[in-house]
C-alpha cells in the first residue's frame, strides 16, 4: 500500500464519524483510531518482497517531521504531468467511483472485460464492476461515446471520486 493511499484513508476516517477502522489486504493490517493514531503490524504470510514497501508506508503517517518530506516528492512527480493531461483530457468524460472500493473490470475471473479502450459505450452501459464490503455495484457510463483510456487496473482499491474512465462524447 503506497504512502498516498494511507494518507487519503486517514483523512477519509478522520473527516466521518467512525472510531475505528481496520483494513487488511496482501499480508498486511492497518488498524486506525481516533486520537490514538496509525498501528501497523504484518500479517504472518507477508511476501517477502512486499515487505520493504509496506514496512517503509507507515513511517511517513505516524512520524511528523517525514510527512513534510514526502509530500514534495509526491508534487515534484505529479506537477509535470498535469499541464499535460489537463490539455489532452480538456473534453474528455470522466467516469468516476461512486464509493470507495475494489475495481473490476469483468464480472468474474474468466470473463471478458466489460469495456476497453475504444469500446462504444452509451449511457446504462456497465463498464465496470466496484465491490465494497462484498457488494458487487455495476457502474454505468452515464455518457454516450467512447471509452478513451482504462485508468485503473484489474483488482485495484479506487477512492470516492477516483477517475476510472476517459471517454470522448459523442
């Protein structure tokens, strides 16, 4: 889990009326409540090679002075991208995440993708599927047109408002 997505759950649990949150996934446990901070513990199974990652994600969240730090390099990244993509994006159709949740691009494992690049879409197609605590919600294009980029992966955790999808109106 990346230092970013740490943060944006912090926030989101800071901004609710929830006192505890705890998410776990690929070997590694966050536990979170309120006035008391970030706990963090791997999981027994932990993959060797994503333990350095997630080992280094929390440091950041709970260590005043390194958040700051982190924050630079995470704008120096993203600055000389945006003029780009505002300009190639100015009247493309984003398709966003209603919730926060786990993004699909099929209905099962050995299914075909519901859309792709290039794919015609009109407005009640399903495009893809977010699962949140085990409901499964189809996502409609709400536009006609065609779909320009996928711009989440397969199994991939989206926030509330994440963009999933460009598409070029019709």
């Amino acid at each position: 889990m990346k230092v970013q997505e740490i943060r944006k759950l912090i926030k989101l649990v800071d901004q609710s009326s929830i006192e505890e949150f705890v998410f776990e996934t690929e070997g590694s446990k966050i536990e979170m409540k309120k006035n008391t901070g970030v706990t963090y513990s791997p999981a027994p199974q932990a993959v060797p090679a994503q333990e350095p990652v997630q080992a280094a994600a929390p440091a950041p969240v709970q260590a005043a002075p390194a958040v700051p730090a982190a924050e630079p390099a995470v704008q120096e990244t993203a600055a000389p991208e945006a003029p780009q993509q505002a300009a190639s994006n100015e009247n493309l159709h984003k398709i966003t995440s209603p919730m926060v949740g786990t993004f699909y691009q099929s209905p099962s494992p050995d299914a075909d993708v519901y859309v792709k690049a290039g794919s015609k879409v009109s407005a009640d197609t399903v495009v893809c599927i977010v699962e949140a605590m085990k409901l499964f919600n189809e996502i409609e294009a709400e536009v006609e047109g065609e779909i320009v980029e996928v711009l989440v992966k397969d199994g991939q955790l989206v926030e509330y408002g994440q963009p999933l999808f460009l598409v070029k109106p019709q």
